[in-house]
C-alpha cells in the first residue's frame, strides 16, 4: 500500500521532533489513534517494512519535502480525519495545514462543537 510509508514518515517526522522516545513508540501511536479500515490490519513491521521500501526507492527524504501553495483536497481529507471543520480550514494558510496534518495530533473538539455532538 502505498499510503503506509506515508503514515510511517509522518510518524517518523514526529519522533524526530521528540515526540516519541523511539520509532517504534511513534508506530505503536498511530497504531492506536489512526481511524481507518486500511489501518486496522497495520502492524509496526509492515510501517517498518513500507518505510525503509519507500527510502529505498527515493520516496523518503529532505528533497521530496515541500509546502504545496495551495490547500490540497488531500489535505483537507487529513485535517477532516483530525477533527477540522471545513470552516476552520478556511482561516489556515496551506503551511499551517502542513504542519498540523506532519504532526498528526487530533483536535480537540471546541465547546460550541462538542454541545452539537
């Protein structure tokens, strides 16, 4: 699957922001808080597997890393994924999506948002 080394570089990215003590720490995290039926048969190997594949075919890296100009509908689909309200999206610039979306943090849901659950 393609979308595993990207789960697996996300995580990546935020264990060496010191998120996690170790790689398999970030994995066994997005193991647990990823909702999706792709994920539910994710285990750490195949993030490991899927990882070091992608490395090895360049996908992996500082070059391939870029802020696009434009919130992308993909994006929007992973901020929807950690809680973002389309009306919020509107007042993000595409590199605060960015690093919201490389982080990978839930959002808490606001007051107002919580009363019409």
């Amino acid at each position: 699957m393609d979308t595993l080394w990207l789960i697996a570089n996300k995580m990546c990215f935020r264990k060496e922001q010191d998120e996690f003590k170790t790689y398999r720490d970030a994995y066994r995290w997005a193991l647990r808080n990823l909702s999706s039926s792709k994920v539910q048969s994710l285990t750490v190997q195949k993030l490991e597997k899927a990882y070091h594949k992608a490395k090895s075919k360049g996908k992996v890296g500082i070059k391939n890393v870029s802020i696009p100009i434009m919130i992308t509908n993909q994006m929007r689909m992973d901020l929807l994924t950690l809680g973002w309200s389309r009306d919020e999206m509107k007042h993000l610039t595409p590199k605060e999506c960015w690093e919201i979306i490389g982080r990978g943090v839930p959002k808490k849901p606001s007051r107002e948002r919580a009363r019409n659950h």
